[in-house]
C-alpha cells in the first residue's frame, strides 16, 4: 500500500470525511421537518444587497462542469493520482446530479416565487432544481482535493470554499437549500468512492490514460476560453482567466508526460 492509499484509508475512517455528508444530510433532514427551506432561501438570497452581485456570480463560477474539471489541468504530469480519482468521481457526480434532477422534477425559486420577492443574478433557472448540479461538483473537487493533501490547513480552506460556492447557489437565486445540501451530501460522497474505485484502477495512472486526460482536459481549458457560456456576461472575463492560467500552469506537466514513456 502505498503512501497516498495510506492516508486516504486515515481519513475515509475520519470523521474529518464523514463529517461534510452527515452534516448535510442532518441538514436536510432540519430543513424538511421545520419547513425552513423558504425562509433559509430568502436570507441567502438577500446577502447581495449587502456585499454586491459580482462577488457571488464569480463564486457561483466555480461550481460549473467544465470549469471545475479545467481546474485539474494543471496537476496533469504532476499528481496522476489526482487526475485519475477526480475523472471517477466526476462520472458519480455527474450521475448523481443529472440523475436525480429529471427524477425528482423539483421547480426552482424563480418558477415559484413573485420576480419582486427574489434577487437573481445571472440567467433566470426554473426546472431541475433537486440536487444543485454547482454545488454537487464544488463539492466533489473539494473532496478529491481534500483525499489528497496532507495539509490540514488546505482540507480546511478547499471545504470552506465549497461551502462558500454552494451558498452561492441561493445568493444567486438559482437554488434552494435542499438543493445546495444535496449538492454537498453527493458530491462528497462522489468525491470519496471516486477516489476508492480509483486506487483499484492502476491503469489511470498509465502514460497512455493520463495523455488521454491531458487531451481531454485541455480542449476543455480551450472550449472554456472561447466557446463555453454560462449566461452571465460579468463572468467572462473571469472564466478565461481561469482558462488561460490552467493551460499555462499545466504545459511543464505536459511537457514532462510527452517525454514518458
């Protein structure tokens, strides 16, 4: 067993990991039995007025697909074993999400509520509101990130950041509370048995799969900076910085995973 197995057996028995999907699914469990998910909604939604939209149409950023996955470039040739358990979990995650979503049928607060009642920023969502699609892969790169560092203090900072982007959710007005702790609860939990399945899969972190990931994550990182559209203008800007700093940060690892043989 190797190091990064070691310390992944450490915390999946930790309550460091366990702690993000039980504390969800308490929440949800609160949320459901006080009927708070109205009020909770409005609160967050309110936040803007105080601190301004572009804040939280930045965060919010974060929790997109291809964002998140063009965040991993820059690991390839550097942490295989990083790139091969986020493309697992990813695939959980994506089951997860866009699994539940048509299943459930759940309206979002702007299908539901008066347009004077709520602020939203960016496009107007009305369908497929259960689980948050956003908040489920924040949360499943957080927790991926989280499996492997050994740094306390980065476990501490990549959580607190999920939980920042999945509030982002109902600040933006696109989810209810529900919806974000359902995000959380499944995207950890994508995030944990991602990483398992992963360590059982020698082959992803092979030359050959990891410039199949390298392939696939740099159309993405290009798709990101020319073509990908998120319906929110103020955050192009933005997104091409993420693009264009990945591409960047990514070509030593690049370079060093074409010379492998």
């Amino acid at each position: 067993m190797n190091k990064i197995e070691i310390q992944f057996t450490q915390i999946w028995s930790s309550p460091r990991f366990w702690g993000v999907p039980l504390a969800a699914l308490i929440g949800m469990i609160v949320v459901w039995s006080a009927d708070l998910n109205l009020a909770l909604f409005l609160w967050f939604n309110g936040l803007s007025q105080y601190t301004g939209k572009l804040l939280w149409s930045h965060l919010t950023l974060l929790g997109d697909g291809v964002v998140a996955l063009v965040l991993i470039l820059p690991f390839i040739g550097r942490r295989p074993d990083v790139v091969r358990a986020m493309m697992v979990a990813a695939l959980l995650a994506m089951v997860w999400a866009l699994g539940l979503k048509p299943l459930v049928g759940a309206m979002r607060p702007a299908a539901l509520l008066p347009a004077d009642a709520l602020s939203i920023i960016g496009p107007v969502l009305k369908q497929h509101s259960f689980p948050s699609g956003h908040t489920t892969t924040i949360f499943t790169l957080a927790g991926v990130l989280f499996l492997h560092s050994r740094s306390w203090g980065i476990q501490m900072a990549l959580l607190s950041l999920a939980v920042v982007v999945g509030c982002s959710r109902m600040v933006v007005g696109a989810h209810w509370p529900m919806d974000v702790l359902a995000g959380a609860f499944g995207g950890w939990l994508a995030a944990g048995f991602g990483t398992l399945l992963a360590q059982r899969w020698q082959a992803g972190v092979q030359p050959k799969a990891q410039r199949a990931f390298a392939l696939l994550l740099t159309i993405l990182a290009i798709w990101l900076l020319l073509y990908h559209r998120t319906g929110d203008l103020d955050v192009a800007v933005f997104q091409r910085a993420i693009a264009v700093s990945c591409l960047v940060m990514a070509l030593p690892g690049l370079w060093r995973l074409k010379k492998l043989r």
